[in-house]
C-alpha cells in the first residue's frame, strides 16, 4: 500500500536542515505532512537558517505551504497541545512518523512514554500502534543514557538513523551531506528518490 500520510516532527538538536530538507521531498513526492515543531527547534532554525518561521501554527503552516510550493492542505502543522490533532489518535495518524531531527531530550521523553507534548504523544502513538516511527538523533558524543534510550526504541520496534552522512558519494557542499541521510531516511519510508543512488545500483544497470 502506498504511504500517503507522514508525521514529521522537527525538534531542537542541531540538524534543523535535515527536517526541512525531508519536509520538501516529501512534499514532492505527493505525501501528506502533518508537521509537528518544538519550541526548541523554532530557535535552532532561526539560529541555523535564513528561514524566518514564524510563531504561530497557522502562519507556520502557510510559510512552509508557500517555502515548499506545496498543494493547499498538503502540509498541516499543529502545536504542542492541539490534543485533538490526528496524530494523537491510533486512529487518526499516519503510518509513519519522522522525528528529524530528534534532541535526547525527545529521546528520551519518547522511550519513557512521557506524552507531555504532542510531539511525545505522536511517537507514543506509532509504537503502541506497531507503526513505522524514525528518530535521526543529533548528537556528540552519545552518553550511556542516550545509548540506552536507542537501544530500548530499537526493541520496541522503532528505527535509529544518526544524523552521520556518509563520504562515499564523494559530497561537494553542504546540501549533498544533507541529503545523504535524508535518502536514508526516505529509502526507509519506501518512498522513491533521487538523492542518492543505492549501494551497488551501477553493478545491475
């Protein structure tokens, strides 16, 4: 069955231009985004960024309708305790859910179950629900906690893709970095891309 619907919430470690760069892919890729950002993350894209987001969810989800040319109703953007939002709801949200990029503090909140904000209560909601749900943690060094953190998600079902780009496709700016883990993170999804072409393509062509 084709994805049509996925969750992305942006949160404040470093790597604000991961979640957007994803936002924009999946945008073009016909998906619907159901865009959830922390208050944190709202500092970092303004630290890390030219984007001047604004506050509200409303005016947030027309600025990146229009950053990311998107189909009206394509992006929808809900804040912190919009309880009544579809992805509160094993019955309402999507099958998929990104957590791009993702703070240990979110980490940490998601492996204990906390749902103090709508961000938690989302990713609570794709592991009881046995849906996919990605967290591409931003940080350096790991500390025992945060390996811990991991390790317990992993079991309970979920996927850990570091935000570690790889050397390999021989990147030339910044943006072919970006897009090295966002491939990875789309090729999980099971959605086509042309970011990166996969290990070993031009053996079979």
């Amino acid at each position: 069955m084709r994805l049509d619907r996925v969750t992305l919430a942006i949160t404040g470690a470093s790597g604000a231009q991961y979640g957007l760069r994803l936002l924009e892919c999946l945008v073009a890729a016909d998906i619907q985004v159901m865009v959830l950002i922390s208050r944190a993350a709202q500092v970092v894209i303004a630290t890390e960024t030219d984007l001047n987001l604004p506050g509200g969810t409303a005016e947030q989800e027309r600025f990146l309708t229009a950053h990311c040319n998107a189909k009206e109703g394509q992006v929808r953007v809900f804040g912190r305790e919009q309880w009544m939002s579809p992805v509160a709801s094993g019955s309402g949200a999507p099958s998929a859910m990104v957590v791009c990029p993702c703070s240990t503090g979110t980490l940490s909140a998601i492996a204990c179950g906390a749902s103090n904000n709508l961000i938690e209560r989302a990713a609570d909601v794709a592991l009881k629900e046995r849906r996919q749900l990605i967290l591409v943690p931003r940080e350096a060094p790991y500390s025992e906690i945060h390996l811990e953190h991991m390790l317990k998600l992993t079991r309970m079902g979920a996927v850990v893709i570091p935000a570690s780009p790889g050397f390999y496709n021989k990147p030339t700016c910044i943006e072919d970095m970006i897009d090295f883990v966002v491939a990875r993170i789309l090729n999980q999804l099971g959605i086509e891309q042309d970011l990166m072409p996969r290990w070993g393509d031009d053996l079979i062509r």
